[in-house]
C-alpha cells in the first residue's frame, strides 16, 4: 500500500458516491462529497442488490443494518403472461454464495449508506446544494466548478453525478440525446400479505403481450410487505427520465387486466399502489474513455445502463470498490484511474449491450416463442429445463455475479 493519500473529489451523493466514499474512507483516504440536491431525500422504488454488490456493502459493513430493511430473497421465479409455472432458481445464499441477495427500497438503501457516511466521516464531509457544472486540471490538482457555490481544489475527481453528467457532457458535449430502446416503464409499490414465499423475484410474461417484475422490498410486523412491481411495454415516444415522473394507470394497465392468478391478483395489486412512476428505458452507447487526467467518470456517469436486475446501482458499487483499492495500492492516482478504467470499462460496456438484447426475461420470451404466447400443458415436451437455466447462468456471468465471478471478484 502507498503512503500518499490524494485528497478526493466525489462529485455526487447517491449509491456510487457514498460508496466511494465508505471505501474511500476504510482505506484512510481523505474525501468529499458534493451532491446537487438541497437536501438528503429517499427516492425512489424498489432494487435488487445482488451477491457481488452485497459482497462489497458487507465488506465496508453494512450488511446487518440492510438485513433490517430490505428482504433477503430466495428465489428467481419465472411464469408466462397465463400464470403458469416456469422455471424457479434458488439466489444469494440459498444458491451457494457466501454472501445474501437484498430487495430493498432504493430509499433505504440510500438511508444506509448516507448514514454510514455521515457517521464515519462526518456531516461536514457531504455538501449539499452544489451542482456541478464543470471541471479543469492542471498539473498538480483539479478544480470543480458549482452552480451558487465556491469551487472546491483537490488532486482528483471523480463524476459520480448521474445519467445528465456535468462531466460526461464535458468531454462528451456531442453525445446527443439518450438511447430509446422503444419500451417504457411503470413502476408503484404496494402494501399487502405476501406472495408465493414472501421473497420471490417474480417475472411474468414479456414486453410484447405484458411483462412485469414483482418482488417484496420491506416486511411489517403485521405480516404483510411492501411490494414492488414495474412492467415494461414498447412505446414510440417516452417523457424525460426522471425517476420522480408521475404514471397513470390508464396508460398502462391494458394487458394485465385479467391477470387474476390464483397465487396473485395482479390487477389489484396494480390498483392499490401507494404511487405510480413512470419511466422510460434508456441508456447510452458505451464510450471507449472515463479517464482524462486527474479526472474519472464512475457509476451512471460512466455507464448508464437499462435498470435490469439492480445493474446499475450494482455496477456502481463495485467501480467504487475497483477505484478505492487502486488509490490506496498504487503511488500515482492518476495512474490508478487508468488502471480502474482498464479494469472496469469493458465489462460494463459488455452489460450495457446485454441489457439491450438479452435481459434475465429472456427465459421467458422463449417459452413465448415455443408455444405462440398460449398456455402450455408440459413445459418439458417444448424445452429441456436445463437449458433455461443456462440461459440465466450466461446472464449471471456477463452481469459479474454468476457463483465463481463473486467467489473470486
């Protein structure tokens, strides 16, 4: 390990950055956080932490706090758009890891990781109310510029700011509009007993005839949980993504109205939402460079990505993982983030693109393909079980969490 520490610059405060800044900090490395938002406000729905992220928030040792909030789940279940059965994979330690897989209210994990900040670094390491709006370097630091704020002197940074990079725009400003894939989402949250066995990651039917994912993110001490639930449908146009944009249902709940299975009541789960969000499936194309000088690019602002199996938020914890070790090991930092880069570029490019193309539901988009979207009496006289789950396991790996990637990150 060196003995120089560079004092860093962590432009954002949402999962990627706070997690920089845990690592950060767990290696006696000086940073700070400067985030847009006036103020600290969980947002959002729910998301899937798996075995490789959980690996990196139990190394920085949060897993027993995420344990209080989110719900340990069990299984991948899979069904077709009548209700029927399959395919179910065991997940996180129930498949063999070592370490769990969490679905949580993205707000609380945020709650976890900003309190764990302010507790280990402090209250005055995190400032809020400065949006960035661009960066320089010389040859002995970088300066980041704010928005009705003094700019802030260190020897690195790193844009942490999200899927509208300050940034990224800098080096980028010709990048154009985000990718649309022509599929929207609608995605609530609703409280009610639980489903199949209470901590299933639930997908049923595909994107052309009604898709949906479903999975609970909170228990209650009266039994009953917190539900998450997003579908997804092709769309011609979509709204800004902004993860506050409010959804209606008449706009979406078309397919799903007769989707009164009887291990669950879909369209009442659809109509008691506490809140309805819409949001359209986006992304950019992937950039052959995140590093210029002193001044990297990690999380969304290097890779945004469609919000499949919690990648996004995943992929940015383990950037700031990959990131903070190299600071520490090597005695030039900016030779650290060429190295980061080199480790960590290809990879996520490789997601971006899986994501596009072959997401996890692609098991069930098959069996759709064998059977013309009607019900089935025998799923083993259309496909070999086996091969479904290799179709889930090529995800897994491309993804970085399959069972030997998390064992041997």
């Amino acid at each position: 390990m060196t003995n120089y520490k560079p004092d860093i610059l962590i432009i954002g405060g949402g999962i990627g950055g706070l997690t920089l800044a845990l690592s950060l900090h767990k290696r006696g490395i000086p940073c700070q956080i400067f985030e847009a938002a006036a103020e600290f406000r969980p947002l959002g729905v729910g998301i899937n932490m798996m075995p490789h992220a959980i690996r990196v928030l139990t190394s920085l040792g949060l897993q027993s706090t995420l344990e209080k909030y989110g719900v340990e789940a069990k299984e991948f279940s899979f069904f077709n758009r009548h209700g029927q059965f399959i395919l179910a994979e065991p997940c996180g330690k129930y498949a063999g890891y070592e370490y769990p897989h969490f679905s949580i209210h993205r707000g609380d994990l945020h709650k976890v990781l900003f309190e764990a900040v302010t507790k280990r670094l402090g209250l005055e390491a995190i400032h809020l109310g400065h949006r960035c709006r661009g960066v320089d370097q010389d040859e002995d630091s970088v300066t980041v510029h704010f928005e009705n704020a003094e700019s802030r002197k260190g020897s690195i940074a790193i844009a942490v700011d999200g899927f509208y990079s300050a940034v990224r725009h800098q080096f980028y400003p010709n990048e154009g509009a985000p990718h649309f894939g022509g599929i929207n989402m609608w995605r609530g949250v609703t409280r009610r007993k639980p489903f199949l066995s209470g901590a299933s990651v639930t997908r049923i039917g595909t994107v052309a005839r009604g898709k949906m994912t479903i999975y609970p993110i909170r228990n209650f001490d009266d039994g009953t949980q917190l539900i998450n639930w997003n579908t997804e449908q092709p769309r011609d146009d979509h709204k800004p993504n902004d993860w506050a944009t409010p959804g209606l249902i008449e706009d979406f709940i078309e397919p799903f109205k007769n989707w009164d299975f009887d291990w669950l009541d879909v369209p009442s789960l659809i109509a008691d939402a506490e809140f309805i969000l819409e949001y359209p499936m986006v992304d950019r194309d992937p950039v052959d460079k995140w590093t210029f000088g002193r001044i990297t690019l990690l999380g969304d602002a290097a890779h945004p990505m469609y919000p499949c199996g919690g990648n996004g938020g995943a992929q940015a914890i383990l950037d700031a993982e990959v990131i903070a070790r190299l600071l520490d090991e090597m005695d030039d930092p900016i030779a650290a983030l060429k190295v980061y880069e080199g480790e960590r570029l290809e990879a996520t490019s490789n997601i971006v693109m899986t994501n596009r193309a072959q997401p996890p539901d692609v098991i069930i988009e098959k069996v759709e393909e064998l059977t013309d979207g009607e019900p089935f009496e025998r799923l083993e006289d259309l496909i070999d079980p086996a091969d479904l789950v290799a179709i889930s396991e090529s995800y897994k790996n491309t993804a970085g969490y399959s069972l030997d990637a998390v064992r041997q990150p």
